[in-house]
C-alpha cells in the first residue's frame, strides 16, 4: 500500500524504532475528536489530539486526550515560558511537517519538548494523527511516550 507523503512519514518512523503500533486509513476524514473516536470506535478520551503551541518563540508539542483541552498556564510553568500562544497554521506546518489537523506525535525533528497529558497512560490503546485527517495509528500509551521522547505530565483544564 502508498500513503501519502506524511503518513509514509510517520510509517517508515513506526517501520525504523520497530514499533508495535498500528497505522490505519479511514473511509472519512476526521476534523474533530469526536468525529475520530467515533471512526475507530473508541472513547473520546483514547483520541490523542496532538497541540502545538509556541512558547516564548519554541514550538512544544502537548498531547491531551480528546475530551479534554490543555491548559496553557500549566504548560507555561512546565516549560518555562512568559508566552504560549497556539500556533498558527504555518507555524504548524514549520514546526512539525504536517497539516493542523493531520499532526502526528512523530517524527517532530524540530520540536524538542513533547508534553503527554498522564491521564492517557490509562488505557491500553490511544490512537493519534498518522500525517493527515484520514490516518491514524493505534498505540500504547507508554510506546507514545517511548517514541515522542515525551514528559508525563499533568497539562490538562481541571475537568468540572
């Protein structure tokens, strides 16, 4: 099978680190989590939503589960940063290679802090942004991490 130039991507990095993970195309796109989670037909919290935010000039990218948002000041403090916007699109397609709305967690040659949202380490698959809205993969969360270089950290809105 050819995938497209961003998920090939994304599948030679799966291929090369020898990952167990599990790249899929989907019939539809998926412009939002829900939309995602109902695709693959799982919890919307299992949806990993792959943000990128600039932080004091430096894109870091912020894994959060899909029913949750991340909290910027959180972030801010974890980084150290005066200043986090959310990226632009460009600043998207700089930073990481892919489209807002196709971002995979890896490979992110140009970001060098990764944060993952530690309420995804409780289920045994998560599924993320494969490279376009049509792709995704399924993973362990702890392989994510392993992959991302990522920190566990808590960078999620308090839930009310």
């Amino acid at each position: 099978m050819e995938w497209p130039g961003p998920v090939e991507r994304v599948a030679a990095f799966l291929r090369d680190t020898g990952s167990e993970a599990r790249l899929e195309e989907l019939p539809a796109g998926t412009p939002t989590a829900a939309a995602a989670a109902d695709a693959v037909g799982c919890t919307l919290g299992q949806i990993v939503k792959s943000l990128v935010l600039v932080c004091d000039g430096s894109p870091v990218v912020v894994l959060v589960p899909g029913d949750r948002k991340a909290d910027t000041g959180k972030v801010a403090r974890l980084v150290d940063a005066r200043r986090v916007t959310v990226a632009r699109a460009h600043e998207v397609v700089e930073a990481t290679g892919f489209e807002p709305g196709g971002v995979a967690p890896f490979p992110l040659e140009r970001v060098a802090v990764v944060l993952v949202e530690r309420t995804l380490l409780r289920h045994g698959t998560v599924w993320a942004g494969a490279g376009s809205a049509r792709h995704v993969v399924a993973i362990a969360p702890a392989e994510l991490v392993r992959l991302t270089r990522g920190r566990v950290e808590d960078v999620v809105l308090e839930s009310r």
